[in-house]
C-alpha cells in the first residue's frame, strides 16, 4: 500500500507550486484520468498521448469516448 500512495505523497509539496488554483485544477483533473487509465490496464503515457492527438478533431459530441474508462470498449474508434 505504501507503495501505491507514494507519488501521492511526493508530489503533494510540489501541487503547492502548481501556479494558480485553476493550474492545481487542471493537475488535479490529469492525475485523475492516468490513475484511472492505469487502473483500467491501460498506458497512461500511451492514453494520454493518443488522447492528446485525437482531441483537435474530435467531435465534441463523442468527447466521452475518450476518457479511460470507456477506451477498452472503444479501442478502434
């Protein structure tokens, strides 16, 4: 367990320093998405750079089809 909190703790003092409380947000919002691309046994580097490169174009009705959660279902899309 101790393991599994520890970027947690480490990063704690550096999220200080995010700059402003809509940066510490956005963070907070990008931490969120990788633990949760992790836990659905995804790359959380290999899902956000895809993510990153489809976002331009993607239509914003479909943003939902992003996110980690639903990616296993939608890994052709």
């Amino acid at each position: 367990m101790e393991n599994a909190i520890r970027p947690i703790a480490i990063g704690k003092k550096n999220w200080l320093f995010a700059g402003s409380e809509r940066a510490g947000k956005r963070a907070a919002v990008i931490q969120s998405q990788t633990g949760t691309a992790k836990l659905n046994g995804l790359d959380p580097a290999a899902w956000l750079k895809d993510t990153l490169e489809k976002l331009p174009t993607w239509p914003n009705s479909r943003l939902d089809e992003l996110l980690p959660l639903r990616r296993d279902q939608n890994k052709d899309a």
